[in-house]
C-alpha cells in the first residue's frame, strides 16, 4: 500500500460528502493537523493505523471498506499482516497502544544493537 493510496481514498470521501478536511477531523475526533498530516503527499511513511481508524470512524465506515477501496478503479490489496493488525484494532483497539509501544521498544533495541555491530 502506497501513501497515495491512503490520500486518495480520504479525498474521494471529501468530496463525495462534500465534507472539509476539518470538518472530517471533528467527525474523526483528530488533530486537524493530523488529518492534514495524513494528506500531505511530501512525508516518507504511511500514517498510523490509530489514525487511519479514527478517519474510518468518522466517515462511518469500516476498516475493510476503506481498504477495499474502489472509487479510483484500483484495487489495493492489504497484506495478511496489515489485515490481522487491523481485526486486533477493531476487537479491542486498548490493546493496540501496548502492542505498539512493545514494537518500539525491539526498533530501539535493534537500532542500537546495529550501531554496535557496525
């Protein structure tokens, strides 16, 4: 998946709502500058899937939907991994912000273990 894809997909349901970027945020309960963050074509990375949800939220649709996304006539396909972080978010999303904050914590350790060793 692509950021363009993500961008995309957000402006498609501006426009058919005929909604705001903030008026969005507010729907969204978001930072408007997240959501413009989210649509800025310029950053490396793909925004969080915290916020990808809450976007989700507040356009009232599902998870799926929006990475079933059509609208453009392409199909994004979303990984097997993608997909089971996505059902962990959706069945108990308090757990997601532990399961984050641990994949941070082995970034780190990794990080420094290649300083180390190189």
């Amino acid at each position: 998946m692509k950021r363009i894809d993500i961008i995309n997909r957000i402006n498609h349901y501006l426009d058919e709502r005929g909604w705001t970027p903030y008026y969005l945020a507010s729907k969204s309960e978001m930072v408007e500058s997240t959501l413009y963050g989210m649509l800025d074509s310029r950053p490396e990375g793909l925004p969080r899937l915290e916020s990808i949800c809450k976007v989700c939220n507040g356009l009232e649709i599902s998870e799926c939907e929006f990475f079933e996304f059509t609208g453009d006539k392409h199909l994004v396909y979303v990984s097997d991994d993608e997909l089971a972080w996505l059902n962990i978010y959706r069945d108990s999303p308090e757990d997601v912000a532990g399961m984050l904050a641990f994949k941070d914590s082995v970034d780190d350790k990794r990080r420094v273990s290649n300083k180390i060793n190189n």
